[in-house]
C-alpha cells in the first residue's frame, strides 16, 4: 500500500526516506523495510529522470507495493520545476518535495504554495525546503548558513507544508570532514513551525547525531550516499571473486544485497 506522509507519520514517528532509481535499489530498500518491519519512504529525484523515467518509477513502486506487506510513501525528491510535481501527483506519487532553496524566499513561498495546492487535490503532502545545501549529487561544496527561526515560521505559515526540510550543518554526498550538525537550531525551528523537520545528506553523519536530531524534531531523514555506496561496493566484491566472466545479473543480486544490508542499519535507529 502507498501511503502519504502524514499517514506514515500518524503510524510511526521517525521515518528514513532512501532514493531509488532501479529494480536492484527499490528491491533493497523494501527488502530491508519488510526485515525490520518498517515504514519507509522511497525517493526518486527529479535528477534521476535523466536515465529511468518517472513513469517508470512510479509503475515500480505500484507493483513492488502489491508484493509487500508494509506499506510505504512514494516520494518525489528535490523537484525544482512544477510541471514535474504534477507530472508525479498524477502517476500516483503519494508526497512530492519542491525545492526552491535557491530562489528568493518569496519565490520560494510562491511556488511552494502552488505545490501544495496541486497536492491537496491528490490527496499527497508536501515537502519544502528552506535554506540551501550544495548540490544534490554532493558536487560542490556547502556553504555553513544555517536556516533561521524566522523565515522557518513565516515559510510554514503562508505554504502549509507539512514537513520543512532545512540546512543546519548538513549536506549532500560524502562529508570531506566530520560534520557538525546544530541540533539546538533544529529543537528552536521545531517549536516554532510544528510541522517535522527534514535531515537532507543523512550518509555519513555518525548514528548517535541522527538519533539527537531525530529527539529534537527531524521526523525525517534522507539516506542516498550509503545506499550508492553499498551496491557499488557489492558489485565490485563480486565482480572481483569471479574472475575474467562474470555474469550482469549476478552482480546485480550482490548489489541488491549489500543496499539491504546498508538501509537495515538506519532503519535500526
């Protein structure tokens, strides 16, 4: 069953959103949810359109929800053009985030705005976010503005998100250093919007951190790199042990294992 996020939220508390974009990466993560007997929320990037349409992801998630026992959200992740967020809330996508973090914050309000009044007609949820982080991809480097109380409250109220994602030390792809995360500045914008609040660039901040930040108002984090990371990681181990032919779909399994074993880690927090 696709569910949306105020669903998955009334039926648990804190939630991991993991991206896929193939059979080996959706297979995974649901693999994972049914183990640890989980909600999850599965993302496909606007980005990813550029290789598996959106059409097809969302005619996987369909039948991969006929196979599964615990229902989950179909999430539209980091769209920054609308036609996308319709394209997505007439496919079936049950959430879908816009991101205007590099517009102007009125531009942002705007189109955020627009987002949840498309939603509203399916039935979905909206996801905003405030404050910008470094490329989706983790391409270039962050820039420390953390995003403040105010714009927070005022971005909630005039939108009617129903979860705000925001930037407090966090970051896409692989931290070139230890990340420093400010759960005080997550505990201040929590009691200001009331609404749950978006960890983006999850891989790679140390466990204890993700559980504070979820003790402090995050009802949802976003887990990319590990997963990227695991089944490269799987694919190499086998295509190493095998030798000189080794089969596609067999590197495939492995890499479909090893995403399992990576998600079940976080959903263990």
């Amino acid at each position: 069953m696709i569910i949306n996020l105020n669903e998955a939220f009334k039926r648990q508390s804190n939630l991991v959103a993991f991206n896929f974009f193939n059979i080996e990466t959706i297979s995974g993560i649901l693999d994972a949810a049914q183990e640890k007997d989980r909600i999850v929320i599965l993302s496909f990037g606007e980005s990813y359109m550029e290789h598996t349409p959106i059409e097809v992801a969302a005619a996987m998630a369909s039948e991969y929800s006929k196979l599964y026992k615990k229902p989950f959200v179909l999430h539209l992740d980091h769209a920054t053009r609308m036609e996308t967020v319709e394209k997505a809330l007439h496919l079936g996508f049950s959430s879908v985030m816009f991101d205007g973090s590099k517009l102007t914050l009125e531009e942002n309000i705007f189109n955020t705005t627009m987002a949840v009044q498309h939603a509203k007609r399916f039935g979905a949820t909206v996801e905003g976010e405030l404050g910008y982080l470094n490329n989706e991809d983790g391409s270039d480097e962050i820039e420390l503005v953390y995003t403040s109380v105010k714009d927070s409250l005022r971005f909630v109220s005039e939108t009617g998100v129903d979860a705000l994602a925001v930037a407090v030390g966090n970051a896409h792809g692989i931290y070139k250093s230890k990340p420093s995360i400010n759960v005080d500045r997550i505990k201040e914008i929590h009691a200001s919007v009331g609404v749950p609040l978006v960890l983006h660039g999850s891989s790679g901040i140390p466990m204890e951190v993700l559980a504070q930040s979820f003790e402090a108002g995050v009802g949802k984090i976003n887990v990319n790199t590990e997963l990227a990371l695991a089944g490269c990681r799987g694919t190499r181990e086998y295509m190493d042990s095998f030798g000189e032919n080794p089969r596609f779909e067999n590197a495939m399994r492995m890499a479909r294992v090893e995403i399992k074993k990576a998600a079940m880690e976080f959903l263990d927090l």
